[in-house]
C-alpha cells in the first residue's frame, strides 16, 4: 500500500526558493568546469547500446530536482551515463533510478513508481534529489578535483532549502560530499566526520 503524500505546505518564501533553484538549474546545465567530463558525457552518446539507439542523449550537467520547500535531500555520486546523462534527470531512466522511484513512491514522497524520462511527470512531494557531481563521470568514478568543482552547486541547493532537515545520502561519496557542502554552509564543523556505513 502506498503511503498518502504529504499536504502541499505554503510558505512566503516557497516562490523564492523555486527562483532561486531554477537559477542554479541554469548555471548547472551549461558548467564546463571539468573537461575530462566534458568530453565523456558527449563520448557516451556516440557508442550507445543498442536499446537506446535513435534516442536523443542530454549530454550535459544534470541538475537537481524536486520539492523547493523538501524536508528530505536525497544525494547521489552522479548522473548514469546511459540514465541522467540520457534524460537530463537525475536517477531517471536508469536501474538505479527504477528501485529508488519504486521506493519513494510507496513511501509517498514521489507521483509515480518509475522515471522513465525527463517528462514523464514526475512530481516528489517533500523531497529534492540531486548529486554531489553533476556530470557522468568515466568509471562512475570522479576525482577528487571533480567533486571540488562541482561542490559548490550543492553547496548553493543546501542554503536554498531552508526546511531542510534529513539528508539521505546514497553511498560513502555522497555521504562525503553532504559533509563537505554543509561544512562550506557552516550547518557542521569540518572537525565533526561521523562514518559512512551501509545499513546505517
């Protein structure tokens, strides 16, 4: 059974903080801040599998998504290379992406059980999404100097979320990046590391 979602909450600033988002969208979807990832993000679209040939690739940073007045931050590494890098959503149109929208929507927190492309129409309620790196990284592993670069647009999501409360963070360089951007916020010490653990 589905849990029923949560009531629209109304709130002065929610208009504000819907700018303030869809101004750092913008900034995402054009950064070229990081050639190596640059280059492979438009690599990955020429050497396609076969079941998403003849579709069109976003080939560009992915920016967060979701609820401006979230009480929930779910982070990710990054984009998939045949998922966001394909949609232009984050955690859309990948496996990945399939188990987590299953589980949001029984939790009540997402419109649907699957994100199949960017719109598909998609609505989370109480919940913004995004990744520490913006961009499909080779391996699905970024560099520390990546991560450095792209930082400063979570950074910037974690100041616009003011009802943010809980952070989901989905592996141990997620769970790095989230201690990073809320220390550059001043929301924790950089002293202050609790360790990443499955299950916890």
């Amino acid at each position: 059974m589905r849990a029923k979602a949560p009531p629209e909450r109304t709130s002065s600033g929610g208009e504000e903080r819907r700018r303030a988002l869809a101004l750092i969208l913008s900034e995402v979807v054009v950064c070229t801040r990081c050639p190596r990832l640059v280059a492979w993000r438009h690599a990955t679209a020429l050497d396609l599998p076969r079941r998403y040939r003849g579709e069109p690739y976003w080939q560009r940073p992915v920016p967060g998504m979701g609820d401006p007045s979230a009480r929930i931050l779910l982070v990710g590494l990054a984009p998939a290379a045949h998922g966001g890098n394909r949609t232009g959503r984050v955690f859309t149109g990948d496996r990945s992406g399939d188990v987590l929208f299953a589980a949001l929507h029984r939790a009540g927190l997402a419109s649907q059980p699957r994100s199949d492309s960017a719109t598909d129409g998609l609505v989370l309620h109480d919940l913004y999404v995004a990744a520490v790196n913006r961009c499909a990284p080779p391996d699905n592993r970024p560099t520390p100097q990546e991560r450095d670069a792209c930082l400063p647009y979570l950074v910037r999501e974690l100041g616009v979320l003011t009802e943010m409360s809980v952070i989901v963070a989905l592996g141990a360089f997620a769970w790095d990046g989230a201690l990073r951007a809320l220390a550059a916020t001043g929301q924790r010490s950089k002293a202050s590391r609790p360790r990443f653990g499955h299950g916890a």
